[in-house]
C-alpha cells in the first residue's frame, strides 16, 4: 500500500518528536534513509494511491500518524 501526504497538523508536539527523536525513540515510526538524521511524525490526512487491501480502495482518504514527507 502507497499513501501520499495531503495535508498534516504543526502543533508543539511536532517540536517535542524533533528533539526529543534518539530519546523517546520517535525515529522508529518513520526510519530515515540515512540514520543520523530523523523524520518527524505528524497527524494528518493521507489519500490512497496504491493498494491490494480489499478494506483500502486507492482515493479512499485516511487520518493517522504519518511522516512529514510526501508519501
């Protein structure tokens, strides 16, 4: 499954998941490509573009816990 980030909340959380990512280990949500920098969790809305799940059809639109990224 492919979700593609449409829009996502910045609230004083999102600095608390930044400086706080190596201790309350926030970087293990969302493993960067490169390990000494971090991807910060957000909630947002995400839209569906790829799926195999009969639950999950591609455009249906969901909320969660997502990474600031585009998908």
């Amino acid at each position: 499954m492919q979700l593609a980030v449409e829009k996502f909340a910045l609230t004083a959380n999102n600095i608390t998941y930044a400086t706080q990512g190596d201790t309350a280990e926030f970087w293990r949500f969302f493993p960067p490509p490169e390990p000494a920098w971090g991807i910060v969790p957000a909630m947002g809305y995400e839209r569906v573009t790829q799926s195999r799940h009969d639950d999950l059809s591609v455009e249906a639109r969901v909320f969660g816990f997502l990474p600031m990224a585009s998908h």
